[in-house]
C-alpha cells in the first residue's frame, strides 16, 4: 500500500542479483547474471545460504528464476540451456555437484541479443513457460526432457520480453523498453495464445519484471539508460489486473 521497507540482502562484493523467486520456505533464490550463478538467502533474515556456479564458462547471463516443488530453474540469455537446482521433498537444496545444464530442444532458435529471460512454472512444475526477448516469442518447455514447444501468438507479440507471470491460463509478459506488459490469454493446453491488451502507466520506466498481490501487479522499473544510476531515484508501479 505505501512502499515502506527494509534492505534484506545489503551490497554483495563480486556478485549481481538479477532476477529473483521466493519458495514457500521463504528462501529467496536469485539469478547472477554475467556472473553465471545463483544465490539463496533466507527471506526473513537476508543469511545467504547457498551458492551455484551454473554456467561453466562465458559468455553467459543467469537472467531469471522460478521455484517449482522439485527444484529451481534458472535462465541463460545467451545460451539454449537452462539450468537445474534439485530440491527434495523436505526442502533440502541440492549441493554445487547437484546442478544439472538442460539443453532446450525443440523449437528454440538462438538469434543476437538477449534470447531466454523470464521463467514461470505451472503449478504442478511439470510445465515450464520462457519468455525469448529478442524474437519475442514465448514457449513452454518440458521440465522431463527440456524439449520447448512455440506458443502460437496471434494479435502482436512479446518482442522486449522479460519478467513474465504465469496467472492461470493468463500470461503477463513485461515489455521492457516499450514500457507495458502485455496480457496474453493462452490455451487450455497453452500451445497458443492472443494478446489481448497491455497495462501501461505514464510512471513506468523500462519495467524488467512483475509480482502479483491480490487483483494488482507491482512492477519494477529498471530505468535503463539512466545517466547516473547510482544517484537515480527507484519505483515500484502498481497496475489493475
């Protein structure tokens, strides 16, 4: 309602934080970017508790993330891969020797610039749903066998995609430098879906990912661009579903 908070996780020397989820343990896991790992800290106190490498190698860009039940799936803008953290049933996370590279098979196609960016999940984590900036296409991945099927889109597309929220079968994808999100309503099956509208708000200033609270969704302006970031002042824009 009014923006009040607190620093969980201050400045950590030699690492990025880009996109993030919260599991239902209240452990916050986030993505590394160039840095090519990932983090978990505890959403209550901001204790770090885990560190991955996921990428072997650069160039690489750990972009986002998602929790499923089984484990936590990041991102790679620059690759056709994504990226493994098992977790058991009790919660306990796999170790840095557990991280497993999933090849995407399928319908990918890597093309310059920022390919794979937003994650989400569908309920039962069997079901992954990637956002490709670049060729704003969408796809749903096989979280078994790591084989990405394209979603139809008819009525526009999600060129500048980034965060995305999977709210049952509707899909809101930030567009960042067009400053909206765009609302797709997909399929039962999610093979296929239309752009039915965008959110847009006079105060948003390059969005780069949503959450959602109730019928609002909050999103974060990255403000790319900016002459001096360090100085810039930050905002959260709340949008009507």
């Amino acid at each position: 309602r009014t923006g009040a908070g607190a620093v969980l996780v201050g400045p950590q020397p030699g690492r990025s934080a880009i996109g993030l989820d919260v599991d239902n343990r209240e452990r916050v896991f986030v993505a590394g970017g160039m840095i090519g790992q990932g983090y978990v800290y505890d959403g209550r106190t901001g204790a770090p508790l885990a560190a991955f490498q996921l990428a072997p190698g650069t160039p690489t860009f750990v972009n986002d993330v998602v929790v499923t039940k089984d484990a936590a799936w990041f991102t790679d803008s620059t690759s056709a891969v994504l990226y493994r953290v098992p977790i058991s049933r009790n919660g306990t996370l796999g170790g840095p020797a557990d991280v497993q590279i999933v090849p995407l098979t399928g319908d990918v196609e890597l093309a310059p610039g920022f390919n794979a960016n937003g994650i989400d999940a569908t309920p039962n984590g069997k079901t992954l749903v990637i956002v490709q900036s670049n060729l704003g296409r969408l796809y749903t991945v096989d979280a078994e066998t790591g084989e990405a099927d394209l979603v139809a889109l008819s009525g526009g597309d999600v060129a500048f995609g980034d965060g995305i929220l999977l709210d049952g079968k509707t899909l809101y994808a930030v567009q960042n430098q067009l400053n909206r999100v765009a609302v797709v309503a997909l399929a039962p099956d999610l093979s296929a879906g239309t752009v039915v509208g965008h959110l847009t708000d006079p105060h948003l200033d390059v969005p780069t990912t949503i959450a959602e609270h109730g019928s609002h969704l909050y999103a974060v302006n990255a403000r790319f661009g900016t002459p001096d970031p360090e100085a810039a002042a930050y905002s959260v824009v709340r949008l009507e579903k």
